[in-house]
C-alpha cells in the first residue's frame, strides 16, 4: 500500500498506521460494492469524532461523506 500523507492534523502517523492497519480487513467480499482504503475510513472516522461536524461536513479529501458513513 502507498503511504498517505497527513493532510490533515488528525490523521494518523505511518507509524501508527503499521500497528493498527492488521485490525482492519483486506477482503473484498462477495457482495455490494468494493472496499474502500482503510486507512482513508479510519481518518475519516477520526475527523469527526475529534471535530464533532455531522459526517455531511466531511472534507472532500477523505472522499464522499456518503460512501464513507455508509
């Protein structure tokens, strides 16, 4: 996987990103549409807990609010 740069302050470190990225599954499943990047999920998750913005608020780096939240 490519690394991601931080763009925002909350996004998680490389480094903290290696310990954590096995927790989250590299399956593509059988059904609905494909998975998305983890870690891209993950910091969105982390924006909105940190800024407390309804998921619509979601910058656009993180990708559509929509396809994120559901």
């Amino acid at each position: 996987m490519d690394a991601v740069k931080a763009h925002h302050r909350h996004d998680i470190t490389d480094e903290l990103w290696d310990k954590i990225a096995s927790f989250f599954s590299n399956s593509t499943g059988k059904r609905g549409r494909p998975a998305g990047d983890n870690r891209r999920f993950f910091n969105a998750v982390i924006w909105v807990m940190r800024s407390g913005a309804p998921w619509r608020d979601l910058p656009p780096d993180y990708g559509n609010w929509n396809s994120i939240f559901v």
